[in-house]
DNA sequence: CCGGATCCGGGTTGATACTG
DNA sequence: CAGTATCAACCCGGATCCGG
C-alpha cells in the first residue's frame, strides 16, 4: 500500500504494518516461531497465496521478518520474526486485548484455529503458586498441542508437546481458554465436554477454583 | 474492508480499525476531542474526504466514535471518541513508540503537523520536581499552541492556549519535541532556533540539562 | 467556508488455476 | 511444498460539484 507521508510515528508504523494481513502474519509468527509458507497460509485462512508471498517479502525488506533456508532434514525456508519484528508484540496483545469484547458476538461463520489461545494465554495466564516445583501441562484440541510450563515463577505457553506433562486437557479451544483465565469452573468445564487426565491440581495452579488450595493462597482473604 | 472471519481478538480489532485511514483518525480524536470534519481532514493530509465520510460512519457504526450536533455558537457537529473509542489510545500508543525509530528515516516530502507531538509528549513527558507548584507552559510552532500543565504530580498535555503560562517556547514541532524529551540540551536548542520567553526553569522542569536544579534532585548520583 | 456526495481511473485484493 | 499467473471485483485517491 502507499505510504501515509506523514512525519508521525504511528503513520511510519501503519506503513510497514498497517496494510491488510499484516498483523495477523505478525501473530502467527508470535505463536511459532520459524514457520514454513504453509504453515502461515493454513494459520491465515482466507489468504490468498500471491498476497502472502507478496506480503512476506515486503516484511523481510522492512526487516521485520527473516527468511531462513533449512538444510535437510527440514529441507524448506522458514520464516522468523527479527528482533524488530518482535518488539511488535506488546502493540499487538494490547490491540488483541482490546478486540477480546468483540469476541462475544463472533459469527458461527468465523474460523476456529486453537492455536490461537496463544496469545490471550500469554498475556492473562497466571501461576497462583508460583514457588512449587516446576509443572507441565499439555493442551489437546485440533492440531499441534500447546504446552504450558511453570517454573521458578516463570510461564512459558509454546506450540508443541511437552515431554512430560504432568496433565492433560482435551477439549474445545474456548473451552479450555475459558477454564485457564478463570472464566469457567473446572468442574462446569468438565461437564461442558473438557477432558483433564493426570494431576487435576496441576490445573487448578493456572486455573484455581473454590475448592483448590491454590485459590486460598493465590486469594487476598 | 471485509472482515478477516476469524475467532481470534486480533482479527476482530482489525476488522475495526484495520482499514486504512482509521488508526490515524483515531489519532486525531486522541489529540483533540472534539473535532469538525474539516479538522479531521486538516489533520490528515492525503485523505480524500469521500474516504473520510464513509469512515467516520463505520466508526460511528462500530461504537468507537460519536457525533455531536452543536448548537450555535459552534453550529456544527463535532465527532468524539467514546469510552470504547478512547480505550484504544495505549495500543495506539505502543504502535507508535515502535514506529518512532523509522522518523529518522522520514523523507523530506513528508507531512509535518505540529500537534502530532502531543502524543509522544504524553508519554514521554516526565516533571522532574513533581512537588512544585502547578505551572504551565504554552508551545507554540504552526497551528494551534499546545499546553502542558504540571500540577501535583500529574500531567497534562493539550491542543489549545494557556491562560498563564509561566513560559512561552517557540520553534519547530520536532525541535520543541527533541528538547523536551531531553534529547537537545535547553542551549543547543536555543542556538538552533528554539526561542524561549519567561522562566527558563519552567521549561527545566520537564527538561533538565546539566546546569539546572532539577536535574540534580531528578537524578539518582 | 463547511460537510459532505458523486464520479472516474488506477491500484489492490481475493479466488482459483497452474508450475517447478 | 512454495510459490507464480491470471483475472474479476472491489477499494482508494483525486477532482468536481453542491446544499447550507
């Protein structure tokens, strides 16, 4: 698109992010990092397959992204934020934060990809003991499980299967996200369809309820 | 523009404010509640105003703007942000800060309006001896002046002209900016064009150099 | 002047087909 | 898998016009 030609940091910043798609390629690079054409278009669905390529290179020229040819075994390129394009991260969540109301009113129409819970994961997730010993859980809806993983007060939430999960919860992505920020009760969730096997209170250390010890600890009383 | 379709925070805040124009609109009203169409165009150099028409109706439709008839005097219809509207200023902020580093990099042939540094101002701007007695100073480039006023610790930065203003500086937007951020010392800002009258201190307070009080009690030795 | 509405040429997008 | 090619539909920018 054309630039704004306005001495503005805000117009400098839409004229290499402002244009349609951009952010949402910014997002899925957020989500997983080294990522191949493929993997961005089936992220983006409704992309047409010119305007990401088109989109991707004016990214790179900017140098916000990076293009990466892997030997084999990978034997593809794969895209990755730079540093730069990282330091997009607060600015999104913030935009993301602000559009979560809007989510309510979503179209049946609209597409569901459950990775990304993500992001709000990132950003709302919290650890209400965090001096326990380090846990992971793994997250199951359709495609490539997330991975939480506490430790030492730190949180982490990645796209891949963890090693050694000390639980594991199976349902929809609203669902679980809804469970995980405290918006639904474990047990509603699990009478709404949510599956946890292994340690049920390794769950309850990110989503506390009124009959976890967490909650009495994690809670001003 | 059409709507991207996906469940996902992001995606719907920029099926609202993701067509071109709009964030850089929302800019404006962030700067100056309360705007005529025709501010709104002066405040946005290139916009047709077709395209401004038909996005202040999306905006108004979407809940982030309101419009206002005015009675006489004003006789006109000024547009507002709402609660939802307004709400938007820190990722518009953010986005900004992170699109400050390319202004370096801004063409000559590139738009300068003087009230575009109202936003940096409100984020950047620190007073250094909050403990003062309120004050204010009046900036003044081309276009409307633009008022800081230090009282108690807080800070306000608007589009209009003070009653008493303890200073008056004159010069370039960017100039006024650079010193006030602390990036030109007061001299090197006098020597290169930026004329000051009052009291000199009322100016150190949100720009200490060297030889001023506040840069001593402001800074940790 | 203010606040638009209308029209038009050119550029961008979206959908699909195709290729190495 | 990673794009390129093509083309219709739509959107944008610029100019013009018009009622208060």
């Amino acid at each position: 698109m054309k630039s704004y030609k306005q001495r503005c940091g805000l117009a400098k910043a839409l004229d290499l992010v402002g244009d349609r798609w951009v952010l949402l390629i910014v997002r899925e690079l957020l989500i997983r990092q080294g990522c191949r054409f493929t993997d961005l278009k089936n992220g983006l669905p409704g992309i047409a397959t010119n305007l990401l390529s088109a989109r991707l290179k004016e990214l790179e020229a900017s140098g916000v992204i990076r293009r990466q040819e892997e030997p084999p075994p990978i034997a593809t390129t794969l895209f990755h934020l730079t540093d730069r394009g990282r330091a997009l991260e607060p600015a999104v969540q913030l935009l993301g934060a602000w559009g979560a109301p809007l989510l309510s009113k979503s179209r049946k129409e609209d597409a569901v990809l459950a990775h990304w819970i993500v992001l709000p994961l990132r950003q709302h997730l919290r650890d209400h003991t965090p001096n326990a010993p380090p846990v992971a859980v793994e997250l199951r809806s359709e495609g490539q499980p997330i991975v939480i993983s506490a430790a030492a007060g730190t949180l982490e939430v990645h796209l891949n299967s963890a090693q050694n999960p000390r639980a594991i919860v199976k349902g929809s992505s609203i669902q679980i996200l809804s469970l995980l920020l405290g918006k639904t009760e474990l047990k509603a969730a699990q009478s709404g369809g949510v599956q946890i096997t292994g340690d049920l209170n390794a769950v309850r250390r990110f989503a506390p309820d009124s009959a976890s010890p967490a909650a009495r600890s994690g809670r001003e009383t």
